[in-house]
C-alpha cells in the first residue's frame, strides 16, 4: 500500500502547479482515492467542502460534478429528472374541455395534498356561448362548471385586452384554451407559462390533434409538457413527453381522448413536482420519454414529416368523391359525415349520416370503386367495365354471410362549389384511381352534364320493405348506413330516408342510369 500510495504521490507531483503533494499519508490516501477515479478526478468541476483532518485545503476531497462526456445515458435521463426547488405556485389555470378538465381536477388535488407545491388556483373560461333555436341558450365551457363546483375563483375573458390578473400568480397554465396568452402576463408571472398539448410536437401542431391524428392513420400519440411561446401557439420550449399512447386500427375520437385525458394530467403534475418551470429550463430529449429509451430513434423517425393539425370545421366533415373510401375514419376522428344530393325532383338536399359503422373486412369488397362518372348528354348505359365491377361486388356481398345478396342503387354525389367532380380533380377509390378530367363543357341549361353517383348496396329483401317504412341500413363498400336524416324530414332508416334519391341499377341488362333519373322511379325486385 505504501509502494503504491509513493507511485500516485509521484503522479500527482506532475499535474498542475495548484495541486501540490499531500504532507501526511492521511492526504495521500485522499489524493489516491481522488486520481484512481475518474469520476472524481476532474479538479475544474470540484467545489470545496470542509477540510478533512491531516489534509491540506489544496488536496482535500471536494463535491463535484460529473462531466458530461462521463456520465452513461441513464445518469443523464435521471439528471434532467432532479427536482428544482420551487416557490409555492399560484396558478391562473386557463381551459374549457373535457381535455382541461382532467388536468384542473388532477390539479386541484395536488393543491390539496400538496399545498407546499401548489398553494392556490385562479381558472380562466371563454364566456358562453348562445345556442339553440332562437340562440335562447347558453352554453359555457365545461371547464366553468368544474372551477364553479371545486369552489375556485373564476375569471370570464374573450380577451386578455385590458385585464390585469390577480397580483399573486407566479405561473400560467393553458390547457386546450383556444385564446393567445399575451407576453404581458407572462412577464408579471414569476414562471411564466406552461401549456399541455396531445400530441409529439412539432408533429400535428394546432387545435385539433386528436383528430388530426386519427385521419393521418397514426399508430400512436403522446402528450406535450411544454412552456407558452410568446409569439405563436404551441411554438415553446418541449420540458417533458408523456409515454407513447397507442393507437389501434379502429380508433376512435372518443376513445382516444379518453385514453389520454389523465396521462396528460399526470404528465403536468409530475412536471411541477419535478420543477421544469423552474430556471434554467432544460429541453427533454426523446430519450427521457417513458417506454421509448432505446427506441427514441424510431419515434423521431415516425414523426420526421410533422403535419399542422387545424381546427375541425363543418366541410371537413363533408363526404367528397375523393373522401368516399375513408369514411370509416372520417366518421371515427370527426363524427356524423354529410354530403350534398339531389333528389328525384331536383332539389339538392344535405344528407347526414347519423349512423356509420364498419363490417367485417372481406377483400372483394375492400378493393373496389364507391364512385362513378356519368355523362348525362351521352345516353348512353354504364361502361362494361363498371357493370363487371359491379357484379363483382354483388357476388362478394352475396358471400358475406351477415349481407348476403344485394341490389346496387346510385345517390348523386355532389361537392359545395360543384368543382370537386370537374376541374381535373383525380378521384381515389380505395387504393384505385379513377381520373375524371373536364372539357369544361355546359349543356344548354348551363350545367355540367357529368355526374357523380356513390353506390349503395340494399340487402335484397328489404328493397320493398324500405318503400314501406320497413327497411334498414345500405352498404358502400365495408361500410354500413344505419340512420340517416334528410335536410328538412326526420333521422330515419338509411334506405327508407334515401328512398326519394336511389337510382337502381341493372345488372343484367346494363340499364340506362340517365333513364333511371328520369323515369322518377326506384323499382321494386
């Protein structure tokens, strides 16, 4: 030992001119502990602790920090972990959906377990809303309601012009707000801001994630903890990700929302026990996020192309010819769909879809067009080719044990500004591509004489019975219409709604669809 401890009092005699040889063996064995490690051997990073006895000041063993280029990937994660102190946080929190609902609650409870962290919680809601016939209805946010029955102090505000926020807030808190907090506020709160966001930003950045997520056909989502931007919505400092939340095939809004609701409540609470908003705020890498570590890779990677995430309006809820195949997921991310047709008469009526469900997948009916083209001048019946497809997919219901055999019928199809059937739009049909193109010819009424028609399928058996009052759902493709409600008559059956706007088709004897319209039929089998 003492052979050894003469070699590293050697080695210590050659190092810089401010760490001198020890003057007893106390201090060489203190100097031996401190060069063998390398963890400890770093004198730039050492700060002074008190003097151990027998040890000069200049080798004495010191705190210190481990170096960065030193420390393994878990010492890092569990580093950007380390709580930081904070003051008792007094909260503007500012919300109104079920979404911030959640977080409020999960809130409030920390407040009243924890008041060391959360000493007090101020709420901010939009006004409400007039609704209803007559606007004689008001609808405020569901947020109001929460803060009203938690007992918190409520703030109505459409805008934050000429408001001042109460003199105690240190930190603002904005979950699914919908309104710009302005960089005024933020610098009167000691912390400034923190905002929840569902989703893995920059990836489907804007009002409506969810959805959003749902339509792009992701495999899963998470939840951002990160600082409100002064500038620009959901544009701040990322401080923490939630685990991943997977995303099966058939998921739906609801569903999802549910799912993710107290994972982003945990996510905000965990972050304040952690201190995130505390300076100096640390950007969370991907490798911090729970149940990705190692494969932290493959989430940048999926989310590599990020897409904007608008705010949902009613023609997104519209069912286009090019819209036709995804139904399903529409319906799933957006709700009840509609489209614009025509009846018999020629008055063009909204259709809503109230009841929209998928069948068990079958190939056949999977692969198949939803939409034809028909020139109304031609006179002509429709092409060989769709009357095959046609029969094809009339064999494959007739298979499906919970179908069986059904007839084809055609629904005119229109878009809002009727440009969707022209104007060189290419229309995809799940998977195939049928391209219309558009000479830009009228016929004499000025109309284009080029209609569009979705295929529905009835059950054969109820095709009487629906003139009856007696039928029920139609089927494009794998997706099956339960209920539906015309503009101007109540929700109803589909087919027996829909019975003033079908336009038979025989396959057969390839029967003129243009004659169909005219003839102001629909024919019994």
């Amino acid at each position: 030992m003492q052979r050894l401890t003469r070699q590293f009092v050697t080695r210590a005699s050659r190092l810089s001119p401010w760490l001198g040889p020890p003057n007893s063996a106390a201090g060489a064995e203190a100097l031996l502990l401190c060069i063998t490690n390398p963890l400890l051997f770093q004198p730039a990073a050492w700060k002074p602790l008190t003097t151990l006895p027998g040890v000069c000041r200049r080798c004495q063993i010191r705190s210190f920090r481990i170096p960065a280029s030193l420390r393994s990937k878990e010492e890092t994660i569990a580093k950007g972990k380390r709580k930081k102190k904070s003051d008792p946080l007094q909260i503007l929190f500012c919300g109104s959906d079920e979404f911030s609902d959640a977080s409020l609650l999960e809130l409030f409870r920390e407040h009243v377990s924890n008041r060391e962290l959360i000493r007090s919680i101020d709420v901010v809601v939009r006004p409400g809303k007039p609704t209803g016939r007559g606007n004689k209805v008001i609808q405020y946010p569901t947020t109001r309601e929460v803060a009203k029955r938690l007992d918190l102090p409520i703030h109505e505000r459409n805008t934050f012009t000429g408001w001042d926020m109460p003199s105690q807030i240190n930190l603002i808190i904005a979950v699914s707000f919908g309104l710009f907090v302005p960089r005024r506020l933020l610098r009167q709160a000691k912390y400034g801001g923190l905002n929840l966001h569902p989703s893995y930003l920059p990836d489907l950045r804007g009002p409506a994630p969810l959805q959003h997520a749902i339509l792009a056909g992701r495999s899963f989502t998470g939840v951002t903890l990160q600082t409100l931007d002064a500038a620009h919505f959901d544009h701040g400092l990322v401080l923490a990700r939630s685990r991943p939340v997977l995303m099966p095939d058939d998921c739906e809004f609801e569903d999802l929302l549910t799912a993710i609701k107290p994972i982003a409540a945990d996510l905000l609470v965990q972050g304040l026990r952690d201190g995130v908003h505390v300076p100096p705020l640390e950007e969370a890498g991907w490798e911090a996020v729970p149940g990705v570590g190692a494969g932290a890779g493959a989430v940048a990677v999926a989310i590599e192309e990020p897409i904007p995430a608008p705010k949902v309006t009613t023609q997104d809820r519209q069912i286009l010819p090019s819209r036709v195949p995804d139904m399903q997921r529409r319906n799933r991310a957006l709700g009840p769909l509609w489209f614009w047709s025509r009846d018999r008469r020629g008055a063009r009526k909204r259709v809503i879809v109230d009841g929209m469900w998928s069948v068990r997948p079958d190939p056949a009916l999977s692969n198949t067009n939803f939409v034809f083209t028909v020139d109304s001048t031609s006179g002509s019946s429709l092409a060989a080719e769709t009357l095959d497809q046609l029969k094809a997919v009339a064999a494959a219901y007739a298979s499906a044990s919970k179908i069986g055999r059904c007839t084809p019928y055609l629904v005119p199809l229109e878009a809002e500004a009727e440009a969707d059937v022209g104007a060189g739009a290419d229309h995809k049909n799940n998977g195939q591509t049928k391209s219309i193109s558009s000479s830009g010819q009228k016929d004499i009424t000025g109309e284009d004489p080029r209609k569009t028609y979705m295929v529905l399928w009835i059950p054969e058996g109820k095709t009487k019975g629906y003139l009856l009052g007696h039928g029920e759902s139609c089927y494009v493709g794998l997706t099956r219409f339960d209920k539906v409600k015309v503009e101007g008559d109540a929700r109803k059956p589909a087919a027996q709604a829909l019975k003033n706007f079908i336009i038979p088709v025989d396959l057969d004897g390839g029967k003129d669809v243009v004659d169909g319209m005219k003839e102001g039929r629909v024919e019994e089998n």
